[in-house]
C-alpha cells in the first residue's frame, strides 16, 4: 500500500475532490516519513473500534506523552525524559533503546481516543469511531 501511495499524483485526486487538500498533504507527508521508531502495530478490533499497540521497552508511564490536536494523535518522550541524567551503570551492551520520538497517527474527524495503558513495554491506545446521527445513513420519505 506504501508503494501505491508513493506513486499518487495528488493534483490528480485534487481534481476529484473539494475540501481534502489538507488531508492529502498530510497523508502524504507521512507516506514519505522515513521514522521507524518505535515499532507499532494498528488493529481493527470492531466495527468502529482501533487500537494502536506501540513497543516502548524501558520506559514508563512519566516518560510518555500522548496528545490529540486537530485530528491528529501524538505520542512522543515526555520533556523530562530529555534532561533526565542516565543512571551510573557501566553497560557492556545496550541493546534496549531508551531514546527519543515523535509519533504521529492521522485520525478522522469522527475517531476519539478512548484511553490508553502501558504494561509490559507495550503501549496500547484504545480508539473508537463515534458515528454522530446525521452522518448514519437514513431513509428518506417519498411524497
């Protein structure tokens, strides 16, 4: 899917679409992003249900933040975390990465974040997508 999205001419779809600019900008934006850390998975529980599950070995909850403005989902290293002093161990190797990051997740206009829970290094954001009742399909009387 990565590919396709790379190939798209977004003048093209611009022509079939009014009030999207934004959307593809941004879409795009994030197809061309080469961050890679840290690894996440999204799942489609349920109809209307998301979760987003990121890996964050070695940290906890006071190292995280997670915020959402203008549809968009940020989770990234909590600004304490930059001036905390690494502890007086001498690591032979350090393979758990303790680093860095900004993550960035595009939601609809309809999706809210209903919570989240960090246990055993994995993160886990709940999402839902809140259908309001005049976007719901409806049947329309002929007279």
């Amino acid at each position: 899917m990565v590919n396709s999205l790379a190939h798209l001419d977004p003048a093209r779809v611009k022509t079939y679409s009014i009030g999207f600019d934004r959307m593809f900008d941004r879409l795009l934006d994030d197809v061309h992003s080469t961050q890679n850390y840290p690894p996440y998975n999204i799942i489609h529980e349920q109809d209307n249900k998301y979760r987003i599950e990121i890996a964050l070995a070695g940290f906890d909850k006071n190292d995280i933040q997670i915020e959402t403005k203008e549809n968009v989902l940020v989770i990234k290293t909590n600004d304490k975390l930059l001036n905390k002093e690494d502890d007086d161990q001498e690591y032979l190797h350090r393979g758990i990465s303790k680093r860095h990051f900004e993550r960035k997740f595009n939601l609809a206009e309809d999706v809210v974040v209903n919570g989240a829970s960090l246990e055993h290094g994995l993160l886990v954001i709940d999402l839902e997508r809140i259908i309001p009742e005049e976007k719901k399909p409806r049947l329309i009387d002929i007279k």
